[in-house]
C-alpha cells in the first residue's frame, strides 16, 4: 500500500501540531498499519521539520484504544490515533489528540446499493450504519439507494474525529450517529451495515436485532442476508442469556475494570456496578488488571462471577470459553440482579457500550413474575433479601459487609504487621532443600 500525505491527512495533522504548539509528537497505529510506519514517520518529520520530535506506538489492546500510558513515556504533548478504530473518545488525562483514519479502499457506490436494495426486506425507512473505514461513502450511498429503497439516512461519526467541531448525534448505535429519534424510531428502521465482517459488525448485529431488518455489506465484496444475520444473533443472544442464568446463582463478584484507558467513564461505571452488587447482599471486589487475558483472571478464583466493564461481545465470548466463571458486561448486571428485564422494549435491545449503560441503584423494577432461568432450566422469581435481624438495642437493620465476613472466615489471613509485639530475633540459617525432605533430615540425608 503506498504511503501518501493524502492518505494519512498530513494538511489536518501539520495544522493540528501548529495549534497545540507540539514539541513531542506521538503516532499511534493498529498492528495491520505497524508496516505502514516508518514510511509515515519519516515523511512526516520532512514535512514538519526538526519540530516536533516523532515517535511511533502501537496500540495497547485491540479496537481503539489511545495508548495514553504509551505517550507518556515519551512525554508526548499530542497523538495522532491511526486506524479506523475511532469511535471510543480519547479518555481523561490524554494528550491533545487527532484521529486519522488512514487508507481507505475504493467503494464502487451504485454496486454495493444495488446489493443493499437486493437483501432488504419488509418496508420501511431505511438507516445506513456505515463502518468508519467507508464514513466518507455514506452520503453517497444513501442518495443512491434512496430513489430505490425510500427514505434513507446514513450514520456519522462521533464529534471527536472531526477535531472537536463535528456533529453530534443524539440517538447513538455502537458508536455511529444516527438521526432516529429515540428507541422506538430506530426499531421501526431497516438496517443495513456496510462494513467487513468483525466486533463492530457482530456489535451492530445484536444491538438491531430488535429492527423491521438488518443486513450487512462488505463494500469489497460479499454480504449476509437477513435470516441468516437474525439466526446468528439469536444464537449469541441464547449464549449471553446462559451465561446470565449462571452468573445470577453467583454470591462473590469481581467487578474487573477492562483497560481503563479504553473508556473515560470506566472508573463511573465500575463504582456503579459495586454498589448495586452490594446492595443486594453481594460481596463485591472491584479489580482493576489493565488489558485483561485468562491468565489474569484465573488469579481469581474464589469468586463466582465476573463483570467486565468496558467489555464488548467479541471479549466475553472469547474469553468466557477459557474462564471458569460466567463473564458478564456491565450494562448485563442488572439483569443477574433481578434490577431490570432481559432485552427491555424502551431501552436498548442489547448493547456492552457504555454510552447506553443506566445503572441506577435507587430504581429497579418492581415486577415479581417468574422469569425462565436457562442455567437451573427452570423458572425462577427475583431474589429478596429480607434478612432484618433486630438487635439488643431494639435496632431491625444491621449494617455488615459480606466481602469481609468471608474473609474474616478464612483460614489463611495473610500477613500480620505486630510492630512493637513481636519479639525481635537475630537472623539465623534456615533449613535447605525442598519440603519432601530437608538437607537436615535423617531421611533426607541418606
């Protein structure tokens, strides 16, 4: 692929270097772009001079993440964030930074609208939701498939690409801006995705699964027709609901903070997610591992559930073939909580973005009907605690902690610091040898 000042937007970012004064620029690229920069580094320090000094990152997990961690080791004073992993916001604390999308492939409009037009069924508004690899195509294609189809729109990027100054979108799927109104509008919408097979697609999938139709296109070829996209999420949504019935027999959570650097409101979400495990007579242990692999989390092991916040489909599925323990989203928690319904008809159908997560201890749903547990196969009504104890001084409530109960009733405690109780000894040779036996024991010996 050949490296072009066009193709990596050298005028956007030689005007973003001049507006923040940078002296120390960071260029961050996904790993399928890592051989794409030498080139870019070398081209763009002739073009900008011996200021700003450059230096090259890769990116610290997949999918969008701004290597704040990466900058700062440079002391970068900016970043430009390569890829079309853009739709996460860079998160508090970061540099000044500018997304570039890079090398974008040709699309042919009218072929990949007549493939759309093909695939769609039912009637109704059509919305476009475009991967950010093809944003630029987007308005192209709605005004192509629009005389064919009626009316059609096509989604937006998020504000923070077009350098702070973009549109903003109230109604937002998966990251993209659409211009529905609220849930209902989008769900009387026929979907269509016009991206490669991937996360965002899969995440896209399950959040119009509720949707007139949904289908996807991959403007360099090949596409899902809808029976055969529904078939694929009803089958993820059966494996999350599993996992679900699971993780609501768990008592000891984890609440796992994901790579924080992925999402500003990680930190907001995951105090959230403790506090209502904890209000219904739960322990809970908020953890916080960086990039999370199964290695970490089978550090873990006495507890029974996992939340992960900041986790999309793609991460649980994985991840949950090779860990013990259910692994559940956070905006998944308040269905194991008996707090809301599974796939509510006025929220989002199903999403792990944080953007569409509303935890709100104080408010949770009052319905006592059964509910169709998959993990026991049979129904089941919330769970209530009703566990008042009143006490010698006529009190009904009792404040404890269950985290520290089941501590308290383990045999090992850890280390004990007695400073100024435990008698000072001079330092002697211990015993050598492994614990069969001991240099110093008879048996060993011989």
């Amino acid at each position: 692929m050949a490296t072009t000042s066009r193709d990596f937007e050298f005028d956007r970012i030689e005007a973003f270097v001049k507006k923040h004064g940078a002296t120390v620029l960071a260029l961050q690229f996904p790993a399928h772009l890592l051989g794409e920069a030498p080139a870019v580094a070398t081209a763009l320090a002739a073009r900008l001079g011996a200021a700003p000094e450059i230096y090259v990152l890769g990116d610290p997990v997949p999918r969008g993440a701004v290597d704040c961690v990466g900058a700062a080791h440079v002391d970068a004073d900016a970043l430009v964030k390569c890829g079309a992993d853009c739709l996460t916001p860079p998160p508090d604390g970061a540099p000044p930074t500018l997304f570039v999308r890079g090398p974008a492939a040709a699309v042919d409009v009218a072929g990949v609208a007549r493939h759309i037009e093909e695939l769609l069924i039912e009637e109704g508004p059509v919305l476009l939701l475009v991967a950010p690899e093809h944003a630029d195509f987007g308005g192209a294609l709605a005004a192509e498939l629009e005389p064919r189809v009626g009316p059609c729109a096509a989604s937006s990027l998020p504000a923070h690409v077009y350098d702070e100054a973009g549109p903003s979108s109230p109604f937002v799927v998966a990251g993209l801006g659409t211009d529905c109104a609220d849930e209902a509008d989008f769900r009387r919408r026929r979907v269509a995705f016009v991206g490669a097979a991937g996360p965002l697609r899969d995440a896209v999938a399950l959040r119009a699964a509720a949707c007139a139709c949904f289908v996807a296109v991959d403007p360099t070829g090949g596409g899902e027709d809808a029976d055969a996209l529904a078939s694929r999420a009803t089958r993820a949504l059966a494996r999350r609901r599993h996992a679900l019935g699971r993780a609501r027999q768990a008592s000891r959570w984890g609440v796992v903070v994901a790579g924080a650097g992925r999402i500003a409101e990680s930190a907001r979400a995951a105090r959230a997610c403790d506090a209502l495990i904890r209000e219904t007579g739960r322990a809970s242990y908020v953890i916080a591992v960086g990039p999370i692999t199964p290695a970490k989390l089978a550090n873990f092991a006495e507890l029974e559930a996992l939340c992960i916040v900041g986790a999309d489909v793609e991460t649980l599925e994985i991840y949950g073939r090779e860990v013990a323990v259910p692994l559940v989203a956070a905006s998944e928690l308040a269905v194991c909580l008996d707090r809301s319904r599974w796939l509510p008809e006025d929220a989002p159908f199903y999403s792990c973005d944080l953007a569409d997560l509303a935890i709100d201890s104080e408010d949770h749903d009052s319905d006592d009907a059964p509910d169709f547990d998959l993990a026991s196969g049979q129904f089941e009504r919330p769970r209530v605690d009703l566990a008042y104890e009143p006490d010698q001084q006529g009190e009904i409530v009792k404040w404890t902690s269950a985290a520290a109960e089941y501590l308290h009733g383990r045999d090992w405690q850890g280390l004990e610091v007695r400073r100024g109780e435990t008698e000072v000894h001079v330092a002697a040779a211990g015993r050598t040898g492994v614990a069969s036996g001991y240099a110093e024991e008879p048996d060993a010996a011989g």
